[in-house]
C-alpha cells in the first residue's frame, strides 16, 4: 500500500527546476520577510526527507472592515508535515485554526512567514493542494459528475477524459448511481462525498480538510468517518484537517496539534499511536479513551482564559 | 404510478379546471355585460363599441391585410429596439457588476437614465432621428435596456461568496470564475431582466407609434381614436394584450425549465 506513496512524490531534481521558473515572480510579489531573507540557497534544493508541507513562522492578520485595525489570527506557527501522514489541528472555535489552513491552501495571504509544499512556495491556490469545506458549496446546476470533475475542468482537462478520470472517485466514495443527479436531490452526506470526491479527483499532494463534518448530524458523521478512514487507507494521502471535535481528531490523525485561543499558536502536539487500519472500534480501546482525555485537558485549559467561556462541552 | 399518484393527480387536475372556470368566467361575465349594455343602449355603442362589433371589425382587418401590416411594422421596430437592448445591456450590466471601478465611474449616470420617463426625450429622437424607425427603435432600446442593466448588474454583486470561493481554491482564473461560477447563476436575474425588458420595450413601441410615424399598432389605435372607430382601438388593445401575455408566458415557462436543476431529478 505504501507504494502509492512513492510515487506521489515528485523527483526532487525536477522539483528544484520547477523553483528555478517560479522563484522570481513569488519573491517579486511577496513583501519583505526575514525567515525568506536568512534562509541560505540551499532550501531550494528539496532533499527526499524534506516534509511535504513546512510552515515556517506563520503570521495571519486580519483587517477590521470598519475600523482598519489589525488582529493578529495567527502567531508565529511553525509546522512540518511528512509525506503520507494525517494531521489534525484541534482548537476553539475562532482560535484561528481555519485561518490557518486556508493559507496553507492558498486563500489567505499571510502577513509574514513561508509556506512549501513539496519545496514549493505556497502563492495562492495550485493543483498541489484541494480543499473539502465544511459547506459542501457544490455548484447547483452541475450535476454530481459535472462537480466532481470541476477542478479538472478548470485545469483545462477535457471534459470525456475528466470523466474517466472520475470513475474510480465516484467508486471510492461511493457515489455510483447518482452520477446524473443534481446536488438538491441529495443529503448533506451524500453532498459531502461529492465535496470530498470534487477534492481527491485532482490528485493533490496535499488533502486539506476544513471542518468536513461539522456540517451533518451524529450518525452521519460517523459514517463519514469511516469512509474518510477506509479512503485514506486507499489512498494514504497527505492531509491536514481541521476541526473541533475532539474525538474526530484522534480517531483519524497520526498526530493531533492543539492551538492556542487566538492568536493561535501550536499549542501541545499529541501522537495517536492507535494502530491502522483503524474503524470506529478504535473509540473502545483505553488508549483512545486516554488521548481523547489529554487533549480536551489541554483545550480546556486555554479556554478557561476566555473572558466568557463560551466552549462547554 | 400508484394510486395514491393517481388520485393526487386526478385531484391537481380538478383544481387546475376549476381556477380555469373560474377565471374564464369572470371574463364572460365582463364581456356579456358590456354587449347587453351596449345593446340596450345604456351608453352610446359610438363611443363604447361592443364585443360582437370588435370581433366584427378585427375579422374584417385581418382579412384586409391592415391588421397584419400594423403587426409587422410594430414587430420589426419592437425586435430590433429590444435585440439591440439585449446586446448593449446585458455586456453593460455584467461589467456594472464584475468590475469595482466601471461600476463607480458609471453608477451615477445609469441611475439618472434610469429614472428619467424616457417618452420625455421622443422629441428630441425625432429630430435627431427622423420620423421613421430610427427614433422608435431609440425609444424601445432606452426603455427595454435598463431592466437588463440593472438585473445583470444585481446578478454579478450576488454571487454566492462560497462559490467564488471554491472555483478560487480549484484554481479558477477570472475568466473561468466568470463562465463558470458568475454566468450560470445570473441566469434567473436574467429571465427576469428580460420580461422586465419586453413589457417596457412593448409600451415603448406603442408610445412610439402613437407620439408619430404612419404605421404600427400604436399608429393604427391613434388614428382611430381620432376618428371615432372604437372598435379599432379595441381591436388594438386586445392584439398588443395577447401579444404581451403570450411573450411573457413563454418566459416564464423559460425560466422555470433554466431553474430545473433546483428540482429533484428522479
């Protein structure tokens, strides 16, 4: 199963050339940040090891709309992820967390900081990364088929090549049979699979997950999850999710990040050792239990220093 | 189908006879007063003409060619002042919309055009264009072309920000987000710009026709008001009515069949 991994990788040589065309017009457009100017020549060519995601003293700043003072989102986040690994930010709601993740995917424009994926800068969106939003947000007069092959679409892929293409995506998520519907004839679950399968259709390296769930109620999220889980044994892809709930975070992760109240900062870093394949028996286990324990101990912590706790679990 | 379908469907269809009665009804009742009371003398038929009389005289004008002459004429002008208002104004309101700084530059004078009674500058279209097609064709366009501009316009400010958001994140340039994101969903703001357009651009023809020129339907309803003939004027009426509510029909059902994506596909 590892060897799908492989060869997701590019050849890092390639990628360094790849750097070489795209170098001039990023450092052009971008303002001046010290971790880029202190950064010896040598970053940019990736060794094999390198993580595929580094993020390197990561600001967020956002502009009050009627004031124009500034708040910072984000503080200083630094965060590798390594090329097959499942990562999960957990945090209160408002910490910042989704802040972060769309300018991982290219949404957000950071006020300082550097952002690589597989050794390439991060400057606005690109077919390295796809990203599941919590709303489905499909687009209602295209049906299934015709959403899921947006990304392709808008890639310049033919429209019959981008449906063969799909085939194998529809089958992974389970969507075969609603091809031809439209997505009102659907449940948020099902609108979901589309969301998720309009994502892993473009073959990103990176998988960023935005609150996928949050959206749809109990039982529906727990299916969903096993599908997430039996896809990701599929696939192994790269991912970095976002969410806020707990017991989501350490059932699917590798690693769950806590982040601090806002400004977020990495708060504590957790390993979910639980062994994979995993299902939802994984919630059983005491290790589970454990996990799940100490990281709401540690969001806990931070927001009893709310001066209006307003996360009760 | 089951029978559950079937009754409800039987049901439907009893209501739907029902309204159709009810509304045939009403105009039965209008139109069989208005011969009684013309018949009975109650007012003076010269002024007030009867139904028996309009159906009459409209036999005789569509036997005659007139009827059609006038229909035509009025065609052509409505057609190539509401074809122009198409062209020119749904370009015009998509840029209003999509771009910050036209939409500044230009938001004011549109306004003013907007709300200015259009019939007011018939005048000046006849000097500058002539009696013929040129200034009604001038007038249909300026009334029929704000309702598109100001629907486009309105369509692109309301596209969903979700959206927006997803074709940004699959890498959706300007041009792409605007084919595949803004177009598709100003579809319906379009449909209504349109019967908006039509039924100005229909009382643009006959305030046209009747301000001056030799033929067309609002020229044929003017000089016969002039000349007492009622029942030319009704004969009129009813033409442009019909013609009005057939081309409104259809658009609607347009409308409703672009906007099947919102309805379950089984």
């Amino acid at each position: 199963m590892n060897n799908g991994l492989a060869l997701e990788r590019p050849d890092p040589v390639w990628e360094a050339d790849e750097l070489a065309v795209h170098w001039p017009r990023a450092a052009g457009e971008r303002r001046v940040d010290s971790a880029a100017e202190t950064t010896p020549l040598t970053v940019l060519a990736a060794v094999p090891s390198a993580p595929l995601l580094e993020v390197r003293d990561l600001v967020i700043t956002y502009e009050n709309q009627n004031t124009g003072e500034l708040t910072e989102a984000v503080s200083h986040v630094s965060l590798n992820i390594q090329a097959g690994e499942f990562v999960t930010i957990v945090g209160l709601s408002g910490c910042g967390k989704s802040s972060f993740l769309n300018a991982v995917a290219g949404l957000v424009k950071p006020a300082s900081g550097t952002m690589k994926v597989a050794g390439k800068r991060i400057d606005g969106p690109g077919p390295d990364r796809s990203v599941v939003f919590q709303k489905a947000t499909l687009l209602p007069w295209r049906t299934v088929m015709d959403n899921i092959i947006y990304g392709l679409e808008l890639r310049g892929v033919p429209k019959p090549i981008a449906r063969e293409r799909a085939e194998s995506c529809i089958d992974l998520v389970r969507l075969r049979g609603f091809e031809h519907f439209h997505p009102h004839a659907l449940s948020g679950g099902m609108q979901q699979r589309v969301n998720l399968a309009r994502a892993l259709v473009t073959e990103p390296q990176l998988l960023l997950l935005d609150e996928p769930f949050a959206a749809l109620d109990a039982i529906t999220r727990e299916t969903m999850q096993n599908e997430l889980l039996s896809i990701w044994n599929v696939t192994r892809k790269t991912v970095l999710m976002v969410t806020h709930q707990i017991d989501e975070a350490v059932l699917l992760s590798d690693r769950v990040i806590v982040f601090s109240d806002r400004p977020a900062r990495i708060g504590t870093e957790f390993k979910i050792n639980l062994p994979r394949p995993r299902t939802q028996e994984a919630r059983y286990s005491p290790a589970f239990d454990y996990l799940a324990k100490e990281v709401f101990g540690v969001i806990h912590s931070s927001a009893s220093k709310r001066e209006e706790p307003e996360y009760v679990i | 189908m089951s029978s559950d379908a079937r009754r409800f469907r039987a049901r439907k269809f009893r209501e739907n006879l029902f309204s159709l009665g009810l509304s045939g009804g009403v105009f039965v009742l209008l139109f069989a007063t208005w011969e009684f009371v013309a018949r009975a003398h109650l007012v003076d038929p010269m002024f007030s003409s009867s139904p028996s009389q309009v159906l009459l005289t409209g036999w005789e004008l569509i036997n005659n060619g007139t009827l059609l002459k006038h229909v035509l004429a009025s065609g052509k002008v409505f057609l190539t002042g509401f074809g122009l208002a198409v062209i020119l104004g749904i370009p015009i309101g998509v840029a209003l919309g999509w771009f910050k700084w036209f939409n500044r530059a230009f938001s004011p004078l549109v306004s003013a055009f907007y709300t200015m009674p259009r019939i007011a500058l018939m005048p000046l279209f006849i000097i500058w264009f002539g009696l013929g097609m040129g200034s009604k064709v001038a007038l249909i366009l300026l009334s029929a072309i704000f309702p598109l501009i100001v629907n486009m316009q309105v369509a692109m400010q309301n596209i969903d920000a979700d959206y927006k958001r997803v074709g940004i994140a699959y890498g959706a340039n300007q041009w792409q987000l605007f084919s595949t994101v803004a177009l598709p969903s100003s579809i319906p703001f379009l449909l209504t710009g349109l019967r908006l357009a039509m039924g100005r651009g229909l009382l643009g023809v006959v305030a046209a026709e009747v301000f001056g020129g030799a033929e067309g339907l609002g020229y044929m309803i003017q000089y016969a008001g002039a000349t007492f003939q009622i029942d030319v004027v009704f004969v009129g009426v009813v033409v442009i009515a019909t013609i009005g509510v057939i081309m409104d029909r259809s658009l609607a059902y347009a409308s409703r069949r672009v906007d099947s994506w919102k309805i379950t596909e089984t």
